[in-house]
C-alpha cells in the first residue's frame, strides 16, 4: 500500500523484495518505496511467489521497521470506511496507525497476571434485559443494544463490567467517548474494574511515545482493551469481541481531517465485519441510534419511566413572565431554586464570551462597524466596544437610525452573566468554566458554576439544582442537527444532578417537553420522523461537495445515480465567495454506496487530470 496521495492511485502495488531486507519484510511492516521517482511510504499487505503485473518491477528501497502495524482487519476496516466517505486507503490509514516513534518499539508492555477480577454486574438490573445482555458477553456471544443511560450511575463503571463480562469470555473490546477529559475518568474506573494491565488508553492528545506504545501494546497482544477518543475505533485489538460508544451525537467523534469518518459508523462497520457485540449509550439518543432500534439491528437497554422519572431531577420549565409581564433572563423560580440550595448550583449558559453582540438601546437595531459593518462586541468589562470583524475601536458610538448612544446586549456569555450572578448572590462562590478554562470537578459546597455546554464539571454527589439559562439562543443556530444537539447537551447537564435535585429550564415549555418527561428516546423517534420527512441522515445519504463555481456548475448537470438529487450550488460562507461554492447531492440510503462511489471516481478523474481537488464530505454533521 503506496501512500502516494492520489485519489486515482488507490490500489495495491506490486514490488520485489531484495534477499538482503527478506527476513525483516513482513506483511503489516513499514517500508520505503521509489514511487513515481520519489521515495515514499508504504505498508506491505502480502508476501507472494509470483506476480500478475506486466514488466519489470522495482525493488523495496527500505524496510523502516519490522514490526507489524498493519493488521488484515484493520486493512479491511479502512478500506470499507474509505469506501463509505469516498476517500482513500492512505488517507483512512493515516487515522488509524499513529506515527512510528523507534524509541517505544523498543520496550514491552508486561501483560496482566493472574486470573481476571470477580465483577458485579448490578448496576445493569436497573435497565431491562441488562443483566441478560451482560451474561451473553460473558457466555460468548454477540448482542447488540442501544442503551438509554439514567442518572444516579457512573456510566463508566457499567460499561467496565460489560468489557470485563467480555474478557471472561476470551475477547478483547474497544471502548469510545468523546475527549481526553473523559478519558481520564473512566481510565481510573476501567483500572479499578478491570485491574492493573488489562488496559490502555490510545488518545491523539499525548506523547507521540505513550501514543505510540499503546498503540503496540494493542497490536502485539499484550492488552486486549483499548480505551480512547475517534482514534481508538481503529485500534488493532486481538480476538474483539466487543465495541463500545459514550454519547455518540457529540460532534468530537466526528474528524475533521479527510475522508472525515464518523467514529460511530468506524465502530458499527467494524462490528458487521468482525462479527462482535455492540454497546451505543448516552444520557440522549440520537436518530442514528433510533434508526438502528427501529430497524430491530440493535435492542434497547432502558429503565422502565417509574425509574427514569426518579433518576432525573424534577424539571420546572418558565419563560419567566410573571402576570402577563415581558420575561426577564433569571426567573423566580430560578431565584429560588438558588436561594434554597444546600449544595453547588449549576447554570448552563449557551456561549463564554462576556457581551458577543450589541444593539442599541433605543431602537433594537444591531450595532454595526462603520468602517466594515461587521458586529460590534465587548470580549470583557474592562475592554473597548469594537468590531468583531477588523477589531476597530468603535468607542465613542451613535446609532445612525436614532443617534442613540446607548448599547444593549441580546446576546449575554457566561462571563458577563457570572458578574451579574455575583451581584445578586453576594454571599455564594461563582465559579466559571468554560472555553480555555475548562474545569473537570470542583467540591462539593454552596456555590455557583456557570458553564457553557460540554464544559461542565463534576461534583462529588451531583449538583442540588441545575439551571438552564437562555435555551432558546441553543436552538436559534441554523444548523439541522441543531434540537438534537442542542437536547444531547442538556440532558448530559441534568445527569450532572445529584439525588434529589431539582432543575429549572428558561425557555418554551412545548420545546422542552423530552426533558420534562425524561423522554430522550421519544425525543429521537420524533427527530427521525423528522429527517424522513427532509430526506436528510441517517434516512438519506448525503454529501457536499466545496469548490471553484465553474467546476461545481458542471457536476450539477451530472448523473450521479438514479435518484439523487441536487441542491446548489450556493456560496459556502454567505459573507464572502471567495471560499468557493458547494454543491449538495442527497440520495436515498440505499443507493449511499453507489454515491460514494461517484464521489471516489471524481476526485480519481481530477487526481488523473493533475486538477486541484474538492471537498468532498459523506454524511456531514452540518451543512
């Protein structure tokens, strides 16, 4: 496998082998090959007697290391997920082998010793058929579920005794979640379940060394469960029999570097072709996970209401109008709530920044730059009112629709709304987190945390009250996963909750319904209704394709395949064209293959034609 770069050269290549590098050749090795007169990477796939090319052919230049990086099923899994998002091999293989470092070749993970821990699955009795789905792992075999998380449960303790049920049985299990925050917690519960050795944590994030050994601790045998971020869906486990997934709608596990593979889908390819079990939970769920429950491809792990009902904090929705008056950002309710809290408050406030935007006082008309008309912020109190865009000081200011001179915010981030929170709780601690300043727990005690979303710390027996401030500038982002996205993270706060607790949402109680019932699979059963109804994922397949306007305005005349169709192209920045256009092609999902496929033999004709490539992306968590 030549790592030339080019689409229309994604194949095998045949080479000779010199009898000086025969005994360090080995399928799944690194090596150095003259390609198109340069000297470039590569892996060898297969050692063979004989060869089907024509002509002469060129000789191994090295062998980097002997040591086998490349696993056939991993071979197979890339290959099926540069397939899936119409890339190529050498891109996906880029994701999925980190970085060679000598230095850790050199040493030697020292495997467990002694028979495995006695585990305890009675965490998994609170959800129907959890026990029975544990046992299987234990027996062998090969269930599949979609499991709905309650609050009140470490969700890294249950899914440790699922891969330890899964190592009685002789397999090895990859486990997923989202950044290497979580990572480190569920670390130190897999080392406590599981015990010392049995383990490792593959994240990008890391030493090249540690990432690397890892890596090698994986592929030689020495452990057989790997704990990570996107990356580790790749991870050369022995013997896998189970893959596993925390929160998968959280937009981490999507890459961002080509062919931009969904870890979610790495693990369900990698699932199909492997043959193994499959552990998909969160505190949320989303319309993939309910496509795959409705289509009866996986079951469900769930509580039964009376226990979820009792597992969430009783949630109090209010617009905060009082007697017909307008509604004010800090209800009553909310101010109670406060008040008669024994333990840390948490408030979730959508955005960091302390005024984002401004508008006139007067008139309510957006205050724009002279200069450029881009926006006009305040990044902190003691910083000027400037343009957002050119970063002009635009201080003094006047509104050029009433002259005004008085500036308002619409829009109130987590640091401007910790000043005011201070003022009204003099005699409550404000804690912030958020943007680079991300806390991972604070201690227990009265005090406020303010955070914004996916930013919030834990606390040693849950928040007393949890408080969501300002939902409907969540949902105010166009974005079409933006109701699932914007649940996914409210629901993941109100888990945060401790026995007992209550919680208070400012916004629209029709809105907020799943979070009042509890309910985040009805939610995910309404959202794929949804997306039926747009033709949009997991119901459709979809892709966008970025480029030059001329070259997209002759791909929309194209016949892609029988029923796609073909929305733009359009400008992908609505402020400037200079990003070029995007052409959107949506198809029914049983002709997703088919479309990648179209998508592959694109980008090959242009790689042929030395043109400049496009952006092609399958599947995009937003448009």
């Amino acid at each position: 496998m030549v790592d030339s770069g080019l689409a229309h050269l994604d194949r095998l290549f045949d080479y000779l082998v010199p009898t000086t590098l025969a005994a360090k050749t080995v399928p799944g090795c690194r090596v150095k090959v003259r390609f198109a007169g340069r000297l470039v990477d590569g892996f060898v796939v297969e050692r063979v007697d004989a060869t089907e090319h024509v002509g002469r052919l060129a000789f191994l230049a090295k062998v980097v290391s002997p040591e086998p990086v490349l696993h056939p099923e991993v071979l197979s899994l890339a290959r099926a997920v540069a397939d899936r998002y119409a890339g190529t091999l050498g891109d996906v293989l880029r994701l999925a082998i980190p970085p060679r470092h000598a230095r850790a070749e050199g040493l030697r993970a020292t495997p467990a010793e002694g028979a495995l821990p006695v585990g305890s699955a009675a965490g998994w009795q609170t959800y129907a058929h959890g026990l029975g789905f544990v046992a299987a792992l234990r027996a062998g075999e090969r269930p599949r579920a979609w499991w709905g998380a309650i609050p009140g449960q470490d969700p890294a303790q249950l899914v440790a005794e699922a891969v330890l049920a899964t190592l009685g049985s002789g397999r090895g299990a990859v486990v997923c979640v989202p950044d290497i925050r979580d990572v480190a917690r569920w670390d130190a519960v897999f080392t406590e379940v599981l015990g010392e050795g049995r383990h490792v944590a593959l994240t990008a994030a890391g030493e090249a060394a540690d990432r690397y050994a890892a890596f090698l601790a994986a592929s030689r045998g020495d452990v057989q469960v790997v704990l990570g971020t996107r990356a580790a869906a790749f991870a050369p486990v022995k013997h896998l029999g189970l893959v596993a997934m925390w929160d998968d709608g959280d937009d981490l596990f999507a890459e961002p570097r080509s062919p931009y593979p969904h870890a979610r889908e790495v693990l369900l390819l990698r699932a199909t072709a492997q043959d193994t079990a499959v552990l998909m939970g969160g505190y949320a769920r989303t319309a993939e996970g309910q496509s795959l429950v409705d289509s009866g491809w996986c079951s469900e792990l769930v509580a039964d209401q009376r226990a979820r009902r009792k597992a969430w904090p009783r949630l109090t929705v209010t617009d905060g109008s009082v007697d017909g008056s307008a509604p004010v950002r800090l209800p009553q309710e909310a101010f109670r709530a406060i008040r008669g809290a024994d333990g840390a408050v948490l408030i979730q406030v959508p955005r960091r920044g302390y005024r984002e935007s401004l508008s006139c006082q007067t008139c309510r008309q957006p205050a724009r730059c002279e200069a450029c008309q881009g926006p006009l912020g305040q990044p902190s109190a003691s910083a000027p009112v400037a343009c957002r865009w050119c970063g002009r000081d635009a201080s003094p200011w006047a509104c050029p629709h009433c002259q005004g001179t008085e500036l308002r915010s619409p829009v109130v981030g987590a640091l401007r709304t910790a000043e005011e929170f201070a003022r009204a709780f003099p005699d409550l601690e404000v804690v912030t987190s958020g943007g680079q300043t991300i806390l991972d727990r604070v201690e227990p005690g009265r005090r406020l945390v303010l955070a914004t979303p996916g930013a919030e710390p834990h606390v040693p027996g849950g928040y007393a009250v949890v408080i969501l401030l300002d939902t409907w500038l969540m949902l105010a982002r166009e974005d079409v996963r933006v109701e699932e996205e914007s649940h996914r993270r409210w629901f993941n706060a109100l888990a945060l909750a401790g026995p007992g607790a209550i919680a208070v949402a400012v916004g629209d109680a029709q809105t907020l319904q799943a979070l009042v019932r509890a309910d985040p699979a009805g939610f995910a059963a309404r959202e794929l209704a949804g997306r039926a109804e747009t033709h949009l994922p997991p119901t459709a397949r979809l892709a966008t394709v970025d480029g030059p306007d001329e070259v997209l305005a002759n791909l929309a005349n194209r016949i892609w395949t029988p029923n796609t169709e073909i929305l733009g192209p359009v400008p992908v920045d609505a402020r400037s064209t200079e990003a070029g256009e995007r052409l959107i092609l949506r198809a029914p999902r049983r002709e997703g293959a088919d479309l990648a496929a179209a998508l592959s033999a694109l980008a090959a004709e242009r790689s042929a034609a030395k043109q400049p490539g496009l952006r092609i992306q399958v599947d995009p968590l937003s448009l």
